[in-house]
C-alpha cells in the first residue's frame, strides 16, 4: 500500500498573503551606521564585551558594512543586541540574516542570531532560536519564523556566537519582518497518521480549520470547502462547507464528512481538498492525500493510533530512554533489565549492535540526521543524501530492534522541503515504522508539520531558565500542531558545562517535574539527554545520575499502562478556587481500569471488576506550589473517594463539597496522582 503525505501548496500549511510584508522592525541592518556610543561601533547594535566590531571588509556584497564576532577565549561569552520597538504581540514574524564563520570551534552550533522576548518584571517568557553555522563557511543565509506570544512586554534581537565557541563570524543585512497574516490555516485531525484508513480507524474523517484572529480578516468574506474524493478518476464523494461568518469566537471549526471512512470507502487512494473562497474565487488550496489500506494488509509494526500512542506489535509503547553515542556489549548489559526501553545513538549502528539491542530488549530510534547533502554528507551526487537514507532504511527496516527513523536533530526551517522529501522518500520505502524529528525551535514547530510523522522539543532550561520552561515547549508543540503529532519529548541530563557553558546538572526533583510536565501537556515519550553526558557530568556522579534517571523512568513505567489506556482521556479537571487552576499547575485526566493500576505504588487501589476510575496527574512545574482545590465535572457525578498513588504508602484523601471534589497540597516540583472513584449513578 503506497502511503501518501499531505501535499500543502505553497507552504507547510495553508496561507493567504493578504497584506505585504512590513518594514524591517531593526535599525541599521547592514551597520553602515556608525557611533561613538556603542561598543561595536555600529549604531543601534551593542554588546557588553569587545567581541563585536562594525567592519568594511568582508561584506556580503562586497560594499557597505558588516558586524564581526572574534574571539579566542572559550570562557569569555556575550551576544550583540538592540531592543524592537514597533512589535504587534501575537503576530507572526520573520527573522533571517547572512552569516559567515571561519575557524569557529566549539561544541554548540556556531554563529547564529535570535529573538527573546520577556513580561512584565522583564521576567524571560522565551524565544526563537535558529540553528548556526560553524567551522568556515561562506555567506550562509539563516532564517527563523515564529509568533511573539501575545503576553510579551518587551523584545531584543541579537547576533552572537554561541557559548564556548572561538573563531570569526560576521553578519550582514539583519532582518525582522512582520509575515503576512494568514487567512487559513488547516490540519487533518483524522487519519493524522500519514493519511492511512484501516477497518478500525478513523469513525470520522475531520479536517480542521482556523483563521487568525487579526484586525484585516474579515471573517463574514470567506468560505471554505473541504472535499472528499477518490484517485485517480477525482469524483467528488462529499463536500463540507464553513461559512467564515458561523465561525466560532476563536475562528476555529472542524470539516466533519459524513461518510465512515472505515465501511465507506474502498481500498485505494483519495484527497481531501480543502478551499478558501473569497467572493466565490478559490484564494488557496491545501490537498491531504489519504489511504484506504486493505484489510488483508498486515498491521504496521510499529505505528500511531488515534490517541497519539505508540503501537508497537499491536500494544500500547511508551518509548522511555536516552540519547547515546557508540554503543558497546558492556552498555547494553547496563540497560538489560533497567527502567529503559529505548534509545537514540547518534552513530548509525551496524547490525551486530541492533542484534545486541534485541537482546537486550532495546529498541533503537535509528538516526538518518545526518544524510544531508550540504549539512553533514559531502555528496557527490545530486541525490546521494536519498541514496544515502535509502541504504539505512532498507538495511533495517526488518530488524525488530528498529522503533522508528531518526530524521531531525535541530535542522533550520530553510531545510523544511529537504526534510519533507526525506520523509516522503520513507514512507515509501518503509510501511512499518514512523519518524521521528527533535528541534528547538518550538515557536515555528508548524512548519515542520509534512517533515515527521512524531516529534518532540528539547528544552534545556537548567540553570538559565526556569524548569517550567519544559511545559512552555511541549504546549506550544502540541498546540501549534492541533494535537495532530505523537510528542516524544527530550528532557535534559546533562550539566551544560560539557559544552563549554556554565551550569549544573538538574536536580531529582527537577528532572522529575520536567518530564512529568511534558507528559502532563501529552507527550507519550521520554528520551533524556544523554547517556554519554551522564558519564561525564563534572558535579553529579554516574551512580547518582543513573539512579535519579531511574527512579523517574520507573515511575512513568508504572503509570505507563494508564496513560495509554484504550479508554483514553478523560473530562478535564476544574478547580474550585477563586482564580482556577494555579498558574504553575499542568494536569492530565486519563480513565483507567484497575488493571492499568496494577504496578502503582503499594498496589492498594482495589476497583470492582469492571469500574474504571478518574486518575489526574498533577505537576508543579517549579514556579509555585500550594493547596489546590480540584473538582470533576458534575456530569461524572459524586467523588467517592480519592487515593494518592504517587506516595508510598498510598494515601487517602476525604472528598469535599458533598463530594463534588478533593483538596490537596502540592509542593514547588512535585508531582501528584490521585485515582478519583465515582459513585455509582
């Protein structure tokens, strides 16, 4: 069965250009100013060091100015700035430039810029941070395209050479644009799998559609279409119309068809064709390309249901492990048995290694990161990079140690439609294994929405930023994507000072809250970084770290099975308090069977055969902590009682209210999970 990908026209995702780009939101892009009033000598650009100065030679056109960057002292760090003045919060924005590196050494990724954006108090709310260049490298254009959130007081941009990095690097024609706001933005809901229909999924077909919220969209002038029909022949099957004007006030709506895709359809090939229409001309079209699978075709090996799971030989994975490098008898003897089920070397392993993995009952994401011509392949021939990612798939896309295809680690935007390409090469070549990208660009994660099937985000906020910055990234990926992706989030292990930064290695009850938060927001996988870091962490031994690492991956293994119960999710939390939900508080409400809560804490909670119960995970995310007043909706009915699981011994907990909830205390960075039972109704 050949699996298709949506085919977005124009872009990752649906857009209407309705307004031109504005003017570039920085002064002096080019540094031909000058001023005595800077240290760089570059107007409106400064720096708290001498590390930055405004130059004549080289320029990218070979007139005018540059900024460079030269330094030989790895310890000695600081980035070259100037406030934005003029930002919309909530709008979208482009940041891009030309840079050029020579001798640039280091463990980070080289030259680069960003934009950081803080709130009221000046307190850090995030940023947009493209990757860099390093080593020597001519005139390199790097671009960033994100959304400055809309609670944002005060922006910077900023040129720099990341920390613990020497050499030169210079900068040139430095731009910030407001992007053209879009008047729609679309994403298939279901099948999100790579378009495929089985004989059990989706019961609907649903595609979603949304406008911004923007002063020059009217949303009364639009009309969009969604339509069903079959390949290659291109007959309509049923068409879904939204008025633009019966939109809801968030300007999002879903295109339900009323066929069940899963008696309805025929094995074989069809699109969804989704319209924008503005006085009855189509403004854009995007096209989602679907498969009807046979139902004499054998289940995928490994795949992503509905829920977003992972199905691993038919059953339910959460994929829990590490980053690695090489990897030797003795490291697999280690994870034999351990709290780890998975994990990402970086070198692409021969199959002597994956049989070790086998044995060990490991199973490897296997990396292609790697095999692209211009980034890390010297190629020779124009598809060399597909040669390249061909050969690794096809050599062990049968070995049952393979879990899923390393695509992205941290690859640029401006490699967006290289990485579509890989993806659809892939998914041609391998029916049974999905792929898996990582970036830290969390702002743009839309637009790699056609390069991977699963994702995560890899914060790293300790020392610099808060832990909750974890909840911030995994939100906004699971947000930016409608839910549409299986997260396995990146948590860090690692003292940053490995990488010539200062730093420390996350405390237990850090790292515990930041991987509890990102399953909180939905991930369904944890990977930590990294096996090789936490063998040379200068302040944390490799016991220590080990055992932390452990105790929190035994944890989630515990609860493994009720968070990916087949009952799903259930009713969120409400809160009972004036205010509502705690700012520093993130839930996730799952419907679980006893079952599923068979290898929780001291095996105390006992539910009659058949009775599920309500569980509600609850992390503080670090920045506050306190008594909390829960609730479920009165729809569920009466609190019979309320256990936490997460301590040892379990704990009871008196419903309050006439049992309309519970009130508990949680502390900065912990972690609550209550099994709430309902009265019968």
């Amino acid at each position: 069965v050949g699996d298709t990908m949506a085919a977005h026209v124009g872009a990752a995702w649906a857009m209407v250009a309705l307004v031109a780009a504005g003017e570039n939101l920085l002064t002096n892009m080019n540094f031909t100013e000058t001023s005595t009033a800077t240290k760089t000598g570059a107007a409106g650009w400064d720096a708290n060091t001498n590390l930055y100065h405004r130059v004549t030679s080289p320029t990218l056109d070979g007139a005018g100015a540059a900024l460079m960057f030269q330094s030989s002292n790895p310890n000695v760090y600081s980035t070259c700035s100037q406030p934005i003045r003029g930002f919309i919060p909530g709008y979208n924005y482009r940041l891009s430039s030309w840079v050029r590196t020579e001798n640039i050494t280091g463990a980070d990724n080289g030259a680069t810029l960003c934009v950081e954006w803080s709130g009221n108090g000046s307190t850090y709310i995030g940023g947009a941070y493209p990757s860099g260049i390093k080593g020597t490298q001519p005139w390199t254009y790097i671009v960033s395209e994100f959304v400055i959130p809309t609670n944002a007081v005060t922006a910077h941009a900023s040129v720099y050479v990341r920390k613990g990095m020497v050499g030169t690097a210079w900068w040139d024609d430095v731009l910030l644009e407001p992007v053209p706001p879009k008047a729609m933005e679309t994403f298939i809901l279901a099948p999100a799998y790579r378009g495929r229909i089985t004989s059990s999924w989706p019961p609907q077909l649903r595609v979603q559609v949304s406008m911004p919220d923007l002063a020059q969209l009217n949303p009364a002038d639009y009309t969009f279409s969604a339509t069903l029909a079959n390949v290659p022949a291109g007959a309509a099957i049923e068409v879904v119309t939204l008025s633009g004007a019966a939109l809801p006030p968030n300007r999002t709506a879903e295109a339900v068809f009323k066929v069940d895709p899963r008696t309805g359809l025929q094995p074989g090939e069809y699109t969804v064709t989704v319209r924008c229409l503005r006085g009855g001309s189509v403004e854009l079209s995007t096209v989602y390309n679907l498969t009807r699978v046979a139902d004499t075709q054998p289940p995928a090996t490994v795949w992503v249901d509905g829920q977003r799971r992972l199905i691993v030989e038919g059953k339910p994975f959460f994929p829990i492990g590490m980053y690695a490098g090489d990897l030797h008898p003795e490291d697999f003897d280690r994870f034999r048995g351990s709290a780890f089920n998975s994990l990402m070397p970086y070198k692409q392993l021969n199959a002597t290694q994956m049989d070790w993995a086998h044995a060990a009952g490991i199973k490897i994401a296997y990396t292609v990161k790697d095999d692209f011509c211009g980034h890390s392949l010297k190629c020779n021939t124009t598809d060399f990079d597909l040669e390249k990612v061909t050969q690794a798939v096809n050599a062990f896309k049968e070995h049952p140690a393979t879990l899923m295809w390393y695509t992205n680690d941290e690859l640029g935007v401006t490699w967006a439609d290289t990485l579509a390409g890989h993806q659809q090469l892939i998914q041609s070549l391998d029916y049974n294994h999905p792929t898996w990208a990582v970036l830290y660009e969390a702002p743009e994660i839309n637009l790699y929405v056609d390069t991977c099937d699963t994702i995560g985000t890899d914060p790293y906020p300790i020392p610099d930023h808060p832990a909750s910055e974890v909840r911030e990234w995994a939100n906004d990926t699971h947000r930016l994507l409608a839910g549409t992706k299986a997260i396995f989030e990146v948590i860090q292990a690692h003292n940053p000072a490995n990488y010539g930064h200062s730093g420390r290695t996350p405390t237990l009850n850090e790292t515990r809250s930041m991987v509890w938060q990102a399953i909180a927001v939905g991930a369904n996988g944890i990977f930590f970084y990294s096996y090789f870091d936490i063998q040379r962490n200068p302040d944390v031994p490799f016991e220590t770290q080990w055992s932390h690492l452990s105790q929190v991956s035994t944890q989630v293994t515990a609860f493994a099975p009720c968070l990916l119960s087949d009952l799903g999710a259930a009713p969120a939390t409400e809160f009972r308090a004036a205010g509502g939900e705690p700012a520093w508080l993130v839930t996730r409400e799952r419907w679980c069977t006893e079952s599923e809560l068979s290898g929780v804490g001291d095996g105390s909670v006992l539910l009659p055969d058949g009775e599920k119960a309500v569980v509600v995970f609850a992390v503080s995310d670090g920045s506050g902590g306190g008594e909390v007043a829960f609730g479920l909706p009165a729809r569920l009915g009466t609190v019979e009682s309320v256990t936490v699981v997460s301590e040892t011994p379990a704990r009871s907990i008196v419903p309050t209210g006439g049992g309309a909830g519970w009130t508990d205390s949680i502390d900065p960075l912990a972690i609550a999970v209550y099994v709430v039972r309902l009265k019968a109704q």
